[in-house]
C-alpha cells in the first residue's frame, strides 16, 4: 500500500516567492467522503487521478496514477464537485527537504499553505521562517473541503 505522511502549516509571509517559481494546479474531487477521497488534477500538461484513504494523524494512504490531460479535462468540467480548486505550487528545497507552498486562487484567494512529507510522524526537521502555525489536523485545510467551505467564507 503506497502511504503519504505530510504536516501541513500556514504560511507567514510570501517571502517564499524569491526562491520558486510556481505552477498553476486545477484540480476537482469526484468523491470527498473521509473515507475515500477521489481527485482528479492538471499540473501543467499532466493529469493524474489520485486517490486518498482516510486520514489518521499525519498518514493516510494514496494512490495515483497517470491521466491523459484531455481526459483529466473533461473530468474537470462535468464530473467535478463544484467549485474546483485552482492555485499556484511553489516547490522549495530547505535543509534537506522538499516543502510544496499552495497559493490558492478563486473562492480560496488569500490561503496560503505550506506542505512537508516525512518518512514518519515523528520525524524532525527545520522550518523556514516563512512557515507559521501547524494545521494538520484542522480539516479546514483539507482540499476536498474547501469546495464546500471555501477560506473566503470563513
């Protein structure tokens, strides 16, 4: 079974935006039950179908897979739960690390959050000064709901 182990926080300031340059992410979610949630994304010229089991802590299982882009598209117009989420991934290497920072765009505008995966929970690591308070059990900041709360109507 493929697992992902990721601690999400805010993030401070854009300081963040010197050092990566960002790409813009459409994604739509077919299924968000907890339990299993099912989304469909274009990066670039790339779609991907990944499916995510539910979280415990910091871990839950995922699996994805290649889509072609043009398939990943129709998904995104007719299958979708509306709204889809659309916002900019900044890929930023710090002290050994890879943290992917979100720039969300549309009903979402103004959340900025920054992600890290680990190889286990209680993993150490340093944090950019950019990086704010820890949010990875607070499920407001879970894509799958924020279509149905956007950060605009908090």
């Amino acid at each position: 079974m493929a697992t992902e182990i990721e601690k999400k926080f805010l993030v401070k300031n854009l300081d963040f935006k010197s050092l990566a340059e960002g790409i813009y992410i459409h994604q739509g979610f077919l299924n968000t039950e907890k339990e299993r949630v099912v989304r469909i994304r274009i990066t670039g010229d790339k779609g991907t179908l990944t499916i995510k089991g539910i979280t415990r802590g910091a871990t839950r299982s995922e699996y994805e897979y290649p889509v072609p882009v043009e398939d990943a598209r129709e998904m995104l117009n007719e299958l979708c739960i509306r709204p889809t989420i659309e916002k900019y991934r900044y890929h930023i290497h710090y002290e050994g690390f890879l943290w992917e920072v979100d720039e969300f765009l549309g009903e979402n505008h103004g959340l900025v959050v920054a992600e890290i995966e680990l190889n286990s929970e209680d993993q150490t690591f340093e944090m950019p000064d950019w990086v704010g308070e820890e949010v990875t059990d607070d499920p407001r900041y879970f894509n799958a709901n924020l279509i149905t709360h956007p950060y605009s109507r908090w």
